[in-house]
C-alpha cells in the first residue's frame, strides 16, 4: 500500500488566505536561493506571480516577511525577515505536530484503503 | 483579528486523492439526507458528480463507504456503511486532534498576522 498523507494547513484572513502551502512554498525557495526570480523559477512560476505573492503576504502581516535590498555596490538580494523565518518555521512545526498527534488515527484510516 | 484556521487532511493512493475533504463531506451529506440528489443539491454538485465521487471512493476502499439499496415496495435509499461511518469519523477525529495538538504553534503563527 502506498497510501500518502497531506496536512495542508491554511490561515484565512478576511475570506483571504493570508498563510498557505503556496506562500510558505515560496517563502521557503527565497531563502534557499536569496532571489525572488529564482525562487519563482524554482516553483514554476512567473515572477510577477511570485512578486504579488510576496506582496500579499507582506502586507498581510504585523512587519513583512521578505525583505530586497536595493542593488548596489555588492548588488541587490532578497531575504526572509526574522518575522518570516519564524513563519515558516511555525508552519512546518503545526504540520510535524498534527501528523505526529494524530499518526494513530490517520492509521486507521489508511487501513481501510484498498491496497 | 478574525483569522480562521482551516486544516484540510488528503490521503493519496496511486497518485489520487483516496480521501480528502470533499468526499468526506460528500458522505456526510448522505448520512444526513438518506439520498445521493438530495447530498448533491445540499453541495451544490451535479447528481453525475456525486454519483462518479462515491463510486471513485467506493473502489479505492477495501470495502465500501456507500450503499444504495434498490427501490422496492419501501423505496431505495442510499447510506453510509459501517466503513463509511467509520471513515467519516477517523476524518473528523484526525482534523480535531491535529489542531487541539498544534493549538499554542498555531497561535504563534496569527499573531504574526495584521489585525
């Protein structure tokens, strides 16, 4: 059996996902990468979609998540804010607790898939 | 500050989703009107759609959710079966533990949000 589980966990905010799997996605690839365009290419995405993700999500929260740099001397560069590292840091733990809470029930669950 | 919370659970069996929130609620709706049309207008669904969603979900099943008995003297009549009770209900259960577990990380994460 080759069941898989999926915690998808989503924060709305005035009937708008202000947290979800695609922004802290996207979050995630702007710190491996220190770059909004290749971050979006890493996703598969356009960068002007990336941009108005980043957008949202800033303006969604208390002080924003990303932060670009002007280019300059030593060039630009996008990075995660602290408020942003603790973001993606708090929803990858909510999604390890809910599957470590809940590995018996979702178990039980599995078992009554077809193999 | 009016920020919901929504954790949506999909198990995935050869690449498909075997159960994931739209069945489950589909099931529900069974349970509740003893009928597949009158599930799929509470849905707002084609009668088609949610025909081809059980029989999707009764085949990915080592035994079936759903079962539709032929009309006769008392009429048919659709409900769920002791599996399909029972996955209901490990559904519901996975999605209360996951949260009440993750309840203080969760709280972390909106109060990073814009009020």
């Amino acid at each position: 059996m080759s069941a898989t589980v999926q915690f998808r966990l989503r924060i709305y905010q005035n009937e708008a996902i202000a947290i979800g799997p695609g922004k802290v996605a996207l979050l995630e690839a702007i710190a491996r990468t220190g770059s909004i365009s290749a971050a979006a290419r890493e996703l598969g995405m356009s960068y002007r979609r990336a941009w108005m993700l980043i957008d949202e999500t800033n303006r969604g929260l208390k002080s924003p998540a990303v932060h670009t740099a002007a280019g300059g001397a030593q060039g630009g560069g996008t990075h995660l804010t602290p408020v942003g590292e603790a973001l993606v840091r708090h929803y990858r733990d909510i999604e390890r607790t809910a599957h470590a809470a809940a590995a018996r029930q979702i178990r039980a669950l599995t078992q009554l898939l077809a193999d």
